[in-house]
RNA sequence: GCCCCCUUCGUCCAGUGGCCUAGGACGCCGGCCUUUCACGCCGGUAACACGGGUUCGAAUCCCGUAGGGGGUGCCA
C-alpha cells in the first residue's frame, strides 16, 4: 500500500473550530502514523474569505497544537478554473444541465406536485440558456445505489432516487464545494478522506461526481463522530465555547489539549490516557475511532490540563506563565513583578491550578505594597469568630520582631509556638495559622504561609500584621 | 416529512462470542495525610436502551422497537 495521502480541509470562518481541529487532529495523527503526506486546503468556495486575517485564523491555531502539514495551504479559490473545467465538461457530456428556477420557485413546484420539498429535475430538459442566475445543476441518476465503504461507519448505502439533482455551479458561475471537493481531491491525490460525520451526507454525491468525472477509484472516506455539547446537540459557534483561541487564552496547554482532542472518539488500547504525543502517534489507527458521538467535557480537558501544568519544571512554568502575571487584569503594576520570586514559587503554584490564567490570584498578595482588600469570607472566619485572632496577632509581632526571617522552618516554629501557647493559655486549641495567613495574604487559602513571609520579608511582612491588628480593633 | 448515522457507568474511553460477578479515566461521595487551600494516597458510587432471535455460550452476530443526532441551501 502506498502511503496516505489526507487532507484537512477547513472553511475559512475567522476561527478554528474545537471540532475541526479534532478533524485536523485525527487526519494528522493517521498521516503521522503512516507516513504519509498532510494537505492543508482552505475551502474558500463561497465568499472571498481568503484575507491574511481569516486565514492565520485557521493556521495559528493549528501551529499553536503543533498539527504540522506537509503542502499547501493550497486554496480553492485559486483553482475556480479547474472546478469550472470540470462543470463544462459534466454539460458537455449530458451529465449535468442548467437550470434557471429560483428557491420560492422550487419549492411552489414541489408543493404543487404534493412533493416532500426538494428539487425534482424540474429543468432536465428545459435547455436553459447559460446567463446570470443560472446555476448548473448534476443530473443525478435515477436509480442504483452509492455505497461508501467508510472505515468508522462501515457499509453505507445511499439510493438515488434521493439524491437531488444538487448544483455544482452557482448563478454567478461560481463552483460550489461538492464539485470543488471532488476535483480537488482527485487533482491533489488525497486517498483519505477523514472528516466529520456531519459530511457523510454530502459523501455520496462527491462519489457521484467522481465518477461522472471518470476519476475512476475514489479515495477511502473516515467519517468522525460528531463533538457535541452536554445537550447532545453538535458544538455550535453560538452556544458553545469552540473557539481554539479562547482555551489558548485561558492557558490551557497545546500538550494538554490535543491529548484531550486524541481521546474524543478514539482510546489508546492500554487505556493510559495522558501520554506524549508521539505514542498517540504510533498508537493511532483509524479502525480503532469509534462511531458514537462526544461530549467535549471541559472538566476533563481540566484535569489533563493540570496533570501537565504540574508536570511542566519551575523555569518553564514561569516562562509560561509570564503573560499572565504581567498583563493588565494582573492586581500588580508589571513594573512590580519579579519572575524569580514566581519560579522560586513555581511547585506551589502548579499543584494548586488548572490553567495558566489562574495563576496570579495565588501570589495577587506578593506584588502589591499593602494588602488592600481582605477577602470578606477569611476575614470573617480567621479574625472575627477565629479564637483569640487579636492576641494571636500580638504575639506573633512581637515574636516575629527577632526572627532572622531567612528560614521558613524558624518562622513556622515562632507562629506555631504562639498558637501552642495560647491553647494553655486558654485551655481550648488556638490555632495561630490562619489570622496570621489572612494578615499577610488576605486570605485564608494559599501556598505555605512560612514560605509566603520568608519571601515578603521582616519589613512587609510585620507591617502587614500590624495593619490588619489596627483593623481588628479591640 | 424524507434520507443517513448512532446507542457500554453522569462523562470520555476499553471490550471485536467464553478471560465480563463488564475494565480504566474524569466527575461525585467517603477516608487518610494536613493548624490554610491544594497535591498525594486509599476506598466507594455507577452502565451493556428495550424486545426477539442465532449459539452450548452474546455487551460482542442478526432482526425489530424506542430514544438521540446529523443532513435536507445558489454554506461548507
């Protein structure tokens, strides 16, 4: 057998869609797989979307994923005189013809012939004139059967009584995607087809053209289950998160997302699920891609993701998380940021996110020179019904006062020495940890206080505990 | 309406006639660890849509039913 030839063939729609780039996906790791060649063709049959801006819509995205391709991007828009060659050529033999009925048309003939609507080869022997708003429609056999021989769906048959005589050529001359597709596929070599489950309809009659065509043996078709959303219902642009580019900004890993894409409607037969990307590759196989649709769940995309943020080293992760840590929404001036104190950080951080984006709410309280917003919930739980919190705060002053502060391991005896002694004192547990934690931080949920102080530093740090005791009053 | 596709735990995946009293992962619940939040570790919950066949034997094969989805454009 030769090697493969695939194709991912996206319409430029100014994004790349969850759903197309696990098609991107899924043909990738086949070509990979086998060592076969990737085509990137962007069908721009339509309108002209062909602008830079659409197109690094597409492509960015998929570089960003590392999906690589071996040619193109090649463009339909750039190959309009093939595909309108190949719609003479389908006139010329009699096998398609023109037609000059509008939409309302259509459907008035239908309704008045108590029809189910659809396009009845109203026009087959009208012989229409060619001019505007004449479009080319294929004369679809009217009977016989198109099998498509699809490697997920196995034998599916279509009869042709319904297929509608479609068009391949719009009223403006323009070729739409169905014979577009067919010439391009065969012009380009393609052997496989593998696309989502939403085409299969459309299967039948690219083979109906290809074989009108004298293309003589199509390529072999994969169509993919569906990605749906928790209504079962297919991801749309309108309801659902599906743009690449937002899990991009979110800080989700490309690692982490085209692992989470690979187990959408195929497994890896030992069942270990995170795993680096070259064992997806050699493990990869077409057959094994189930037929069910998938519920793209973020909540596992969410755990994938986290499982390679703690994986990622201290340097790394602070390269990575940079943007984040210095951009506008951060609570810190950038000016104020200190990459190194975050890498010194790093582990604590990672264990405790799911995403990138999240990251500088974990340090918001280590750039800024005070803290001015107390978190109301800490505050209330630490200081206000939190036992002895002013006395707790005292002495923690003032046992901090002679603390060297290079040591966190000296710094968590003074603070706990304080609570131990405040539980005799009062004869009920004291626990010293928390008032101190929410004067220093502002919350009560963070990274190791003894770590937190250390890097603050005696001056900060004191004058933080001092203010939050002023706030405390009593 | 018509055409096409799909159906294993809440979710994703494993399972291709006996290894299945159905396995893994996410989630959820419980516990351990812990003077924060997490991480980690341990345990639990939970599914072969239904009904008929075929077979010594079916989650796996066949038929039907039901449910879900996709398509039905001079979009792709």
């Amino acid at each position: 057998m030769n090697a493969p030839r695939v194709r991912f063939a996206p319409a430029p729609t100014g994004f790349l869609h969850v759903g197309s780039a696990r098609s991107a996906l899924f043909n990738w790791l086949y070509a990979r797989h086998m060592g076969g060649t990737m085509v990137l063709r962007v069908e721009d049959t339509d309108v002209s979307k062909k602008t830079q801006e659409f197109v690094d819509a597409i492509l960015e995205p998929l570089q960003w994923l590392g999906i690589d391709w071996d040619e193109g991007p090649y463009f339909q828009s750039d190959r309009i005189d093939s595909h309108k060659a190949a719609v003479d050529r389908l006139v010329a033999d009699g096998r398609a013809y023109r037609c000059d009925l509008t939409r309302d048309q259509v459907e008035a003939l239908s309704a008045e012939a108590k029809l189910s609507p659809g396009y009845y080869g109203w026009s087959r022997d009208r012989e229409v004139a060619p001019g505007p708003g004449v479009v080319v429609r294929f004369r679809a056999p009217d009977h016989g059967t198109t099998v498509i021989d699809d490697v997920v769906r196995g034998r599916v048959e279509v009869a042709h009584e319904t297929i509608e005589d479609f068009v391949i050529s719009r009223g403006d001359g323009s070729p739409t995607f169905l014979i577009a597709n067919a010439v391009d596929d065969h012009e380009m070599a393609i052997s496989h087809v593998i696309r989502g489950e939403d085409l299969l309809n459309t299967t039948a009659k690219v083979m109906l053209l290809w074989d009108a065509l004298g293309y003589g043996e199509p390529p072999t078709y994969a169509h993919l289950p569906l990605l749906v959303n928790e209504q079962r219902k297919k991801l749309s642009k309108r309801r659902d998160d599906v743009a690449l580019s937002d899990y991009v900004a979110k800080g989700y890993l490309p690692e982490a997302m085209v692992n989470a894409l690979a187990l959408l409607g195929w497994g890896p037969p030992d069942e270990v699920e995170i795993r680096p990307l070259q064992e997806i590759v050699d493990l990869f196989t077409l057959e094994a891609v189930n037929k069910s649709a998938a519920f793209f769940d973020i909540k596992k995309l969410n755990h994938i993701n986290a499982e390679y943020i703690k994986a990622l080293d201290p340097a790394r992760f602070t390269e990575l998380v940079e943007p984040y840590m210095t951009a506008d929404e951060a609570p810190w001036p950038a000016a104020a940021y200190r990459a190194e104190v975050v890498e010194a950080l790093a582990p604590e951080i990672q264990q405790r996110i799911v995403n990138l984006s999240e990251a500088p709410t974990w340090v918001s309280w280590l750039f800024v020179p005070a803290i001015e917003h107390y978190d109301e919930k800490s505050w209330n739980k630490a200081m206000v019904k939190g036992r002895a919190a002013g006395r707790v705060l005292d002495e923690v002053i003032a046992a901090l006062d002679d603390d060297p502060f290079d040591d966190p391991a000296t710094i968590e005896t003074a603070v706990m020495g304080v609570g131990n002694r405040l539980s005799e004192e009062f004869e009920v547990r004291v626990m010293s940890q928390a008032p101190v934690r929410v004067a220093v931080t502002g919350h009560s949920a963070g990274i190791p206080l003894w770590q937190a102080i250390t890097l603050l530093g005696r001056e900060a740090t004191l004058e933080r505990l001092r203010a939050a005791r002023a706030r405390l009053g009593g």
